[in-house]
C-alpha cells in the first residue's frame, strides 16, 4: 500500500467520529428519557439536520424553524409502545426487484452513508444519489433538488416500462 499511514489516519479519524455520534445519541436518549425536550432538540439539531462534525447552525431560517417545531411535537407525544420492528433484512436485499431510489446526504453520519450505498450496491435495480452539502434530512434542506431527484427517478422507471 502506497499511503498506508494516511490511510491508518483515516480510519482512526472515522473511528474517532463515529464514537462521538454515538455519545450523542445517547446524550440525546438519556436527555429524552429525563424529559429534557429543549436538550434532545438541541442534539437531534446537531446530528441531524446540521449534521454531525458540521458547525452548529448551519441550517438556518424556515428549514431549521420547521425541524424544531416538529421535534418538539414529537417528544411532547406520549410513548407508542415497544419497538416491533422488523429484524434488518440486510441479508434479502436481493429480492427486492422493483426500481429503487436510494438517497442521502454527504454530511450524515458516515454509518449512515455507508448502509445507503450498501442497500444501492444490493438491490439490482437500485440507483443511488448523494445530495451535496445536506446531512440527514436533504428534502428539508434542498426539497426542490430532491423533488427533481424523485421525479427524474419516475420519469426513468416510465421510460423502462
């Protein structure tokens, strides 16, 4: 390997980044579980609509004015239950044979990033597009880009029919 020390430098950097998303999110878990709404707002803010490792506010004006109000209703909801979520059918990918449009964002969470090219990678008729400068929520941050994402995505699927 030509540049085996830059590449150790990354992986250790990547590491070091996904373990600090992860003390976030259980900042946020335990802020949520002590009913401190203005706190898991604030991380929520931070991991997903600036983005993680992006400068705080970064997402200004009616983008970060609507996740605020959203999250706020959501925390102020009463708890749905237990999860009941479907185990990851990471594995059966393959059987999804339907044109599928994979999206994200380049300031989301590296894991985040990684299992969307992954899901585009394992799905035969998947195509994957990135949304440059967004973090999680690209249709909040860019909804005309994404709209015209989704719609030359169908548009594509009625020319193959």
């Amino acid at each position: 390997m030509t540049h085996a020390a830059r590449v150790e430098d990354l992986v250790a950097r990547l590491a070091e980044a996904e373990a600090e998303a992860e003390a976030e999110a259980e900042a946020e878990a335990e802020a949520e579980a002590n009913n401190n709404i203005e706190e898991a707002i604030a991380i929520r803010t931070s991991l997903w609509l600036d983005g993680p490792f992006q400068p705080e506010g970064r997402v200004t004006g009616e983008p970060r004015k609507l996740f605020d109000k959203m999250n706020f209703v959501a925390l102020g909801l009463p708890p749905t239950g237990t999860n009941t979520d479907a185990p990851i059918a990471y594995g059966r990918l393959e059987e999804v044979t339907v044109p599928t449009l994979v999206m994200c964002g380049d300031l989301d969470l590296p894991g985040i990033q990684e299992r969307s090219r992954y899901v585009a990678t394992n799905v035969s008729r998947a195509t994957f597009h990135q949304i440059a400068g967004t973090a999680h929520l690209p249709s909040l941050e860019r909804p005309q880009e994404v709209t015209s994402v989704i719609a030359d995505f169908i548009d594509q699927c009625k020319e193959q029919q």
